[in-house]
C-alpha cells in the first residue's frame, strides 16, 4: 500500500471516537452494515454498503479526507480522495 499525501496530515496519534456507534443513523432509526472512523476528527459513521453513507457524507461535509474502519478486528484506511487504501 502506497502512502496518499493526506496520511502525513493527519493527527500524530488517532484520536479517540466520538462514538461508538453512527449517530446519525441512531437518530433515524435506521440500521448500518459496517462502521467508519474519520481520522481528522473522530466521528463514527456508516459504510458506503449502508443505506445512508454517513461516513461519505461528513468527508463531503467536512473535506477529512482519510477515514479507517471501525470494525473489530479490522484496520485499513481509506482515502477519499485519492480512492485508495492507504
């Protein structure tokens, strides 16, 4: 995996969540398939395979460009910008 230019940007150490769950999602009552953290701030969102992408929208929000999964057991990056895996 390459390094994009956004990964040296980020926080030097992660920041902790801000939740642990999508509040957006909780606030709607609606379900999510797998979670997101936002690297830049720590907001917890949904994944793109969710009804409603809520990780996609705060990048689109927000413009924080790399995000990681917040799944167990899981710790790829994804930036939003370059579409890659970093």
């Amino acid at each position: 995996m390459s390094e994009c230019p956004h990964v040296p940007e980020l926080p030097r150490l992660e920041l902790d969540p801000l939740s642990d769950t999508c509040l957006e999602c909780q606030a709607i009552g609606s379900d999510y398939v797998h979670l997101r953290l936002c690297l830049g701030c720590g907001h917890v969102g949904c994944c793109d395979s969710s009804p409603h992408r809520h990780a996609s929208r705060h990048f689109e929000d927000t413009g924080h460009p790399v995000m990681r999964s917040f799944e167990p057991g899981e710790s790829w990056r994804w930036c939003f910008i370059d579409q890659q895996i970093v």
